[in-house]
C-alpha cells in the first residue's frame, strides 16, 4: 500500500461547501447511522452501522463473531462516512436541481477502546437517550461478546461539507426547497403492556 | 488486486435477515442516498450520493470535473451501499437494544449509460417524481459537463438483509419498537411568489 492520497483528504471541488469542526460534530451527533469502509484483498467493502462520538472518538461496536469487524480492529484503514438529507432543491432546469445535505468522512485506523462498557453504555445513549439509566448494567459475559472500536478524529484526517439554501437561479418560475427530516412516531408495544412506557422511550416518540 | 473475496458476496453471519430481489429493488428505491466507496491506491474512498435504479442498473451521475468520479469510471472495483432505518428497538437489558433496518450492498464496475439523458432525466424523476415534465430538456452543454454511470445489478454480486419486529425477549418490562421515517416539510419558495408551485413539488410535499 501506497502513501494515503493527499487528495482523500480534502475538498477538491466546490471547496466553498466545506465546513469546521462543528459542523463535523454536528453530523456525527445526528446521522446515527454511518457506513464503514475498508480494503480487503484489493477490494472495496462497506457496511452501515451505528456508531456514536464521543469527544474527539466515534465509536462503533459489533460481535466478536463478525469477520470483517476482526478485520478493520486489526489495524486495517478505514473511512466511516456519514449524512444527514435537509431538503430537496427544485431549480428552473432539471440540471440545477440538487439535494441539501450535511455530510462528513473520517479516515483512520480503528483503535480498541479503553473502557468498553463506558463506551457502550454512551452508545445506547447516544441512540435512546438516557436508556441505560433505566436499565441494567452490561453483563461480562455480553461485554465478552462485543468488539467495541473507536476511531480518532485527527487533524487533516477528516472533511465535513454541506450545501445549503436555494437553487440560486434568477428566474420568475417557482423554484425553492423542499425540507425533509427524520421523525420518530408512538412506540409500539411488544411485552409489559401493564407496564409503563420507559422514560426515554416516551421522550423520544413524542 | 487478488480474486475478490468470496465472503464479500454473502452474509456470513445472521443469515436470517438475508433478503431477496424485490428486497433489494425496495431499498435501492427508497434510500435515495447511497454510498458510493472504492479503492484508491490501496486506499478505502466513499463518498455519499444520490442515485437511482433503473431496471437492473444503479444509476449515479456527477461533475467531469470530479477526480474520483473519473477514477471509478476508469473501470475501478466499487461497492454501493444504501440503508433505511425504521425504527430503534428498545429491549429490557441494554445488551439487547438494537435498530430494525434494511440495507443493501450491490457490488460491481461503474459503466457509462448508454443514453446520459434518459439517465440523468430517470435520476431527478427518481427524486421529484414527474419534475421532468415540468421543466425543459437537459441541455447539450450541460450533459457534456456531466458524467453518467451505470452499475449492473448482477447475480452473486449483491447483497440484501434487514431486521424487522421487537426485541424477541420474553419479560414483563415494557419493550418495544419506536418507528422511524423520512418526512417531507412544506416547501420553501425562493423565487416566483406569484407562480403557482409546481405539481410535482405539491405532491410530494403534501
């Protein structure tokens, strides 16, 4: 393997779209969902899954049993790339219509955690705020389990970029945006219907 | 580069939630937004974006300009992977906690399209259903700053799974499954207050 391509590492073009640490936090914080990229024999593989950050950390987690998970806690390169959709931009043209989105890249090498469980607890929470407070703790045994990752967020290693607004075009035709987001609705019950919905469950769905 | 890794083609763990055809045309048509990852000088690269399946074929279209466009064009392995997360699943241990999702992973080389315009026409109808109508043709000059690219849907080169239900635990805590989705908001009108707002924009953000 060659020295990593300097080009990976920033914005080649429309440079004005990107953005600072915070909107790297920011989408780190919101997608939820990222897909991890690696290099296996030449080739190229990725998968969605969740992870969470954790100060300068995103974290991703998965079962001891899942090979390419053994792969990339090895030492292999990795991107973990995440979006988040705003809106849909209706332009004049068909060639000027575009999409809003906030995206990220981080580039590195996958690191063992320290602590596991802190990073898994921070992980469910990241996903159902305040869940682990109302549940128990990680057994030794699930923690044995479970491959918990991180991944550094390090200077020059990552790029964040979004576009935002209007189509930009000067026209008497209606063009504008079209918003989208994510929403959660009421939970569905499956046991414990005499039991009360958790906490964190009703403050989410509501 | 080796033979491509046979485990790439297939689930090796949790086959259960291995999905068929139709699964994968469902979430290849839904997603909207996939990511688009490659190898670059041994390197792992992924970029999102939109795309859209025609037939047995993903779609992706961008600048000439792009220099990592023109790297997978030049016939460079790469993956599309695309996801739809509908829910997060709240079980009782927070070992068990987990997301119901559908994800795909359509392996292969991009081609050109044989006909850019229909593509790139079938890529912005895939966004704003029935937009094309309303607006002119794509230009000359504008093709011509655009690449359009195909990758063929072909047999043992994809790959389809989701997880659907509860947390399949047995308990008297209440657990259970807050579903997620996309929503489109009103639109935003940024030019033409006095014309009407397009019916394909009204229909979907309605």
């Amino acid at each position: 393997m060659s020295t990593e391509p300097q080009q990976l590492h920033r914005l080649t073009r429309k440079t004005d779209r990107g953005g600072d640490r915070a909107l790297l936090d920011e989408v780190l914080d919101e997608a939820m969902v990222g897909m991890l990229s690696t290099v296996v024999d030449g080739w190229p593989w990725s998968v969605p899954l969740l992870f969470a950050r954790i100060g300068d950390d995103v974290i991703v987690h998965g079962s001891t049993g899942a090979g390419m998970l053994r792969h990339v806690a090895a030492g292999a390169a990795v991107t973990l790339t995440a979006f988040v959709v705003d809106g849909l931009v209706v332009s004049d043209t068909l060639f000027d219509h575009s999409a809003n989105y906030r995206a990220v890249v981080v580039r590195g090498v996958l690191q063992p955690v320290d602590d596991p469980a802190t990073a898994l607890t921070a992980l469910s929470d990241r996903i159902v705020p305040g869940r682990s407070a109302e549940t128990t703790a990680i057994l030794p045994k699930e923690l044995a389990a479970t491959i918990a990752l991180r991944l550094p967020v390090e200077d020059g290693k990552w790029i964040a970029n979004a576009r935002t607004g209007g189509p930009g075009v000067e026209t008497d035709d209606w063009t504008g945006v079209i918003p989208m987001r994510t929403v959660y609705d009421s939970p569905i019950t499956y046991t414990g219907r005499d039991a009360d919905v958790p906490a964190s469950v009703s403050q989410l769905a509501r």
